[in-house]
C-alpha cells in the first residue's frame, strides 16, 4: 500500500482528483470507479474546476458507481443517481450512455446484479474510487460480507444506516437494502485509491493499518490487492503511525 498523507480535507480532495486526472490524460478510454458520500465531493469539484477551467474532456471516460439504494427512484434527491448528477455529472461533458449506476428499482433486483457485474467485467475498472466505513465497510459490503462476493443485494447494519442519516429526515428514511459492487468486484479493479478525511475515520484507518485481515473488516482485503493508494488527512491518521510511507 501506498500512503500519501495530506494536511486536511482540501488537500485530500486535490491530491485525489491529480490521481484521476492523470489517469484521464494517460488512457484512450479509462474506466474510472466512483464513490459517493462526503468523503469524495471535494475530489468532485476539483475535476469539475480541471474541466471547466483547464478544458479536461469527460467525453473519452465511463463509470461506475459502487450503489445504490433499493427502493429509491433516480429522481429522489437521495438517491446516488441524483447526487452523482448535481454534485458531479451535469457539471461535465460525459456522454450519459458512459455512465453506470446499480438499478435500484429493477424489478428483479438479481437479475440487475448479474447485469451490472457483467458490465463491470466487459469495461474493466482502470481505477476505483474508495471511501472507508467507521465499520470498515468499503462500498455497502457490511462486516462479516465474503471477499469472494460479487455484486449482489445487501442489508445495511444499523452503524451505516446512523451514519447516512444525515442525508434524510431521520435515521428511519434511510433504505435498509442496498446494490452494491461485491468485494471480488471491487478487487479486479487494476488500481485502488481510497481517501479517508477526519476524525470520525480514524479508529477505521488504524484498524486497517494493522495489517490484521478479516471479512469482519471489509477493507483489510485490500491488503490482497497490489495497487493500492490511501490518501489520508492527518485527523483520519491521528491513531495511527503512519508518516505518509509505503507499507
């Protein structure tokens, strides 16, 4: 693993968003992986600015987005389809047929999950976008969730559902099901990036840093993969030693 340790949020974001835009500039068609939440929004508007002020192109890139709630349509302003367009899509010059997000409403909620790890599959992910859980969930892949899993229907523990209800009315409107990329999905993804920013993450980063490697924490698989980069603030490394090194 590689660390890249940044002063705060804003740096986080910028250092994230250089990643990305490299990647962008390298490849003829790059897949890129995307994550929603607070965590990834400040990377957001840093490629939003990189195109509407440097003239980078979105045209040549496809998607994915890591979920999706069950139960909400597109139109709700909570759904991960609503915020990946106003907080980053309708801001860039993607063609939609490029971007991918689980269906949250398919009416047969199996089927759309052997739809979307087929997708996944064909485009093969160049890059995917990470946050990480206070539980150490990585996408909605909850504690004690296989690492052989692939995309699939989960069930949110009450933690994530707490944790997101900051987007609702109340901790009861948040979905309690989810589509969400499995942790095999996410593996075959040549490179890794995963942010983490604040006090709130550190108990989770240290726990990650460990090295200790168990499906009761999500994110330790990620020690499996061979390219992974952490770009951490100094509030989500306060528990942990770690200087910005490679591990």
């Amino acid at each position: 693993m590689k660390i890249i340790r940044v002063p705060d949020y804003e740096a986080m974001s910028k250092q994230a968003a250089d990643v990305l835009i490299k990647r962008i500039k390298e490849l003829p068609a790059p897949v890129i992986g995307l994550a929603t939440g607070s965590t990834p929004k400040g990377m957001y508007e840093q490629l939003i600015s990189a195109h509407q002020n440097e003239g980078l192109s979105f045209r040549h890139v496809t998607t994915f987005n890591l979920d999706e709630y069950i139960g909400l349509p597109p139109s709700d302003p909570n759904s991960y389809h609503s915020f990946m367009q106003e907080t980053f899509f309708r801001h860039i010059d993607i063609p939609l047929e490029n971007i991918h997000i689980p269906n949250g409403e398919a009416a047969l909620l199996e089927n759309e999950c052997t739809r979307y790890e087929a997708l996944i599959d064909k485009k093969e992910i160049d890059v995917q976008v990470l946050g990480i859980g206070e539980n150490g969930h990585i996408g909605f892949n909850e504690p004690g969730t296989s690492f052989d899993q692939i995309t699939h229907v989960t069930t949110l523990t009450h933690s994530t559902r707490q944790a997101n209800a900051r987007f609702f009315q109340s901790a009861e409107a948040v979905p309690k099901q989810a589509i969400t990329m499995g942790i095999a999905s996410i593996m075959k993804s040549r490179k890794i990036l995963l942010l983490a920013s604040g006090l709130r993450k550190a108990e989770a980063v240290a726990r990650l840093f460990s090295g200790n490697i168990s499906e009761d924490f999500p994110a330790s698989v990620l020690h499996h993969h061979p390219c992974v980069t952490i770009i951490a603030d100094n509030e989500a490394l306060s528990l942990s030693n770690m200087k910005g090194r490679t591990i």
